[in-house]
C-alpha cells in the first residue's frame, strides 16, 4: 500500500484550523514513555522489591530463591492480556479507588512453587504437571503469593505510602478487566529461579498511574536531597539487615526420639501397634532448629494444640549443642 507523504501533515492542518471550534490538534505520532530520570527510579523501586521478595520467600521455601528484574517494558492491556497463557495465575490487587494493578506467574512456576511448599523438591515431575489447580491447593498457593504485595508496599515506602489490597486470584486472564483494552499498561519483568525450576514473574500497573506517582525531577538530585533530610534519623544498614533476619520464619522441630526396628519388624506394622522410643518419659524433649539442636523443652498443649515449653537453652560447648 502506497504511503502518502502528505496525509499527516494535511490532517495536522485540518484539525489545527478548528481549534477555534474546542477542538485541539492529536499528534497521533506521538508516544507515551518515560523519561531516563523515571526509569531510574521504577528500576530502584523494583529492585528492591525483588530483595524483599527473596529475603521473604526463601525461609518459607527453605530452598534457593532468586528473583531478577529483568528490561521494563510497555504494552497495551489487550495486547499484554492475549499473549498470556490460557491458564496464567494472577493475583488481581487495588492500588486506588479506581485504580487496579495485577501480578502473573508463569503456570509451571507457580506448581513449582505449590510443590516446594508441599515439601518437594520444587521439580514436579511431567506426570505431575497439569493445567489446573484444585480449590485448596489455589488457597495454598495464594498465602506465598499474597506477601509479594507486602514486599510492593515496602519498596514504595520511601517514595509514596501505597496500601495495595488484594481483589482475587484469578487463572483465566480473558475474565480480568482491570483497564480499557488500549490503555497502556508497564510491565515490569522478573526472571524467577526455585531450586531448578525457573520462569517468570510480571507486575503489570497503569502507565498514567504509575507516572503520577513518581517524584518529579532528577533522580540524582531527589536522592541527594533525600540523604540530606533523612541521614540524621536513617538506621543504619546494619539494623536494616537485622530487622530482616528478625521477621525471617525458621522452621522449629520438636523430636519424640528414636527406635530401632528389624526389617521384619517393620515390614509386619499394623495400625494400633506401638513402637517404644529411647526417650523416657521424665526426659525433656530435643528442639531443633533446622536439623540442629538448640533447645530442650518438655511437651504439653496450648490453645488446643501441641505445644513444648522451653526447659533449657544450649549454649555452644554443651555436649548436646549441634554445630
């Protein structure tokens, strides 16, 4: 098809001619991006957001957990919504009143991710893989998940104050209608390693909205004048880390003891059987710490669960005390 030199121009003429009318021309050559000092400052946010993520996450999983942001892209929401997976989990959350944002997870990912949870080893095997979960496992699943919007809160924090609440988790992206089908939408990419599973992970927010949100100006200048109103009161890094390490959840065993059965023995187990233990019944109980033990405690209940109560801390030199 033959290209007109002049079309444009001629319409700029035309519709600059009936301003006069309340009408105002449209470059419609004209692109919405962000500028160099914006992307400086979506890529600190989501950096941190990523570091947040992980530190997290990888307790949870007890396993290796990386998250990447990857080249931040822009899309219209149709465009980005039709290149999805048939069945891609989302987990829909509001930003403002009218204002909503997603987060999608690559399918195979996302059961990698159940199957660490469930105590795998984070690598379904093909005859496990499938293109659906079941109620509870999406309850499941959506707990890890739902900490991804903490973590989006807490890289905001020092930028502007955002409350993101969860909508839904939804798996058919064609039934999410969160913006105009051209409304222009940032997706903001992260290649994901569990164990040695890997795939994707996309925060996908209104361009409009997300560029409102910035702080106007040079990046380097709003971090200088940043430092300048905050290093008086600002913790240092070592605290920061500190604090992390605080709200890291470890996971704590508490061990009945041990037998030794013959092969034949086990092999003739029943239910109602009893197997004998070599603790005895007067003996505190070892607490461990991942594998280790730390503690020694004795058993009882607490708000009509099992419970141990701490009897003693071991120090390091205890004959008891594991490295």
């Amino acid at each position: 098809m033959r290209q007109d030199s002049g079309s444009y121009d001629e319409i700029m003429r035309l519709t600059s001619s009936r301003k006069g009318d309340g009408a105002s021309a449209y470059d419609f050559r004209k692109t919405e991006k962000f500028t160099t000092d914006q992307i400086k400052f979506i890529e600190n946010i989501f950096v941190s957001f990523s570091d947040t993520v992980t530190t997290s996450l990888a307790p949870m999983l007890q396993s290796r957990f990386r998250l990447e942001l990857m080249t931040i892209v822009t899309r219209s929401y149709t465009s980005y919504i039709n290149s999805l997976a048939e069945t891609t989990p989302m987990l829909i959350f509001k930003l403002d009143q009218d204002v909503q944002g997603f987060i999608d997870i690559d399918f195979g990912l996302a059961f990698a991710l159940f199957e660490r949870l469930m105590g795998g080893k984070g690598t379904p095997s093909r005859d496990e893989l499938r293109d659906t979960f079941t109620d509870l496992e999406k309850a499941i699943l959506q707990k890890p998940l739902a900490r991804l919007l903490d973590a989006y809160a807490q890289a905001w924090k020092t930028l502007k104050p955002v409350k993101p609440q969860l909508v839904s988790f939804e798996f058919n992206p064609m039934a999410v209608h969160i913006a105009s089908p051209s409304e222009l939408m940032v997706i903001i990419p992260f290649q994901v390693d569990i164990a040695s599973a890997s795939g994707s992970i996309n925060v996908v927010l209104p361009f409009q909205y997300l560029r409102d949100c910035l702080p106007k100006g040079s990046y380097d200048e709003f971090n200088l004048t940043k430092g300048a109103k905050t290093s008086a009161s600002q913790p240092p890094m070592t605290a920061h880390i500190a604090d992390k390490i605080q709200n890291a959840e470890v996971p704590i065993t508490v061990s009945l003891g041990r037998a030794e059965l013959l092969f034949q023995e086990l092999l003739s187990l029943e239910v109602g059987d009893t197997i004998r233990l070599d603790t005895e019944i007067s003996e505190p109980l070892k607490v461990k710490v991942e594998g280790k033990t730390k503690f020694f405690g004795h058993p009882g209940t607490k708000d009509s669960k099992l419970a141990c109560k701490i009897s003693r801390v071991l120090q390091e030199g205890d004959e008891e005390f594991d490295e």
